[in-house]
C-alpha cells in the first residue's frame, strides 16, 4: 500500500450549486484530513456531503447543514474520516460565490 499525502480538492463555489469537490479514485481508500471553507464575500450559509458511490444527495449525506459562515471569516473542520473509491465530497454556498474550499487528506493505493 502507498500512502500520498496531499491537497485532495480545491475549488470556488458557484451560487447556490451542489459541487464536487472530491471524487475518490477507483482502487482508492481516502483519509480526509481536515476541510477549510474560507468566505471573502457577504455572509452566507454552507454545506458538505458525502455521498456513497456518487449516490444521488439526500438528507443522511449531509456532515454540515445551513451553516452560518461570515464574510472574511473561515470554517475548519478537522475531521479524520474515511472515505472509499467513487466517494464524493460535494460542497455548497447559498447565495454566494465567494467560498473558497480546500480539502486536505491521504489517498492510500
């Protein structure tokens, strides 16, 4: 087994979309580190899911709901969870474009 230590995914939302953040690779295992949800813009309400095998949202997927996150203000989420292959991540900005997301953890092949 390798283990690489790394930036998994990084982006900036769109307003009000379900985005992927991260999609585990086939023959993957994942360990999610921490997430950093940074906003530069107004204040606005966040969510993270983890979506089983890509499956299709739904309220049991959801780790953060309607999370209050204030302009110039920063969510770390240390998390220590274990994901496997087709796994995703999915984030969420309502209203805004102005969350940046980074997720930080170890793919182990």
């Amino acid at each position: 087994m390798a283990n690489a230590y790394k930036v998994l995914g990084q982006l900036v939302s769109g307003a009000a979309t379900l985005e992927t953040l991260y999609t585990v690779p086939a023959a993957t295992s994942v360990v999610i580190s921490s997430l950093v949800a940074m906003n530069k813009g107004v204040s606005t309400l966040i969510r993270v899911a983890v979506r089983p095998a890509g499956a299709g949202i739904n309220d049991k997927h959801y780790l953060i709901y309607d999370t209050t996150l204030n302009a110039n203000e920063s969510l770390i989420l240390t998390l220590g969870i274990t994901i496997a292959a087709t796994d995703v991540i999915s984030v969420y900005a309502l209203g805004a474009a102005s969350v940046s997301w980074n997720l930080f953890g170890t793919e182990i092949t």
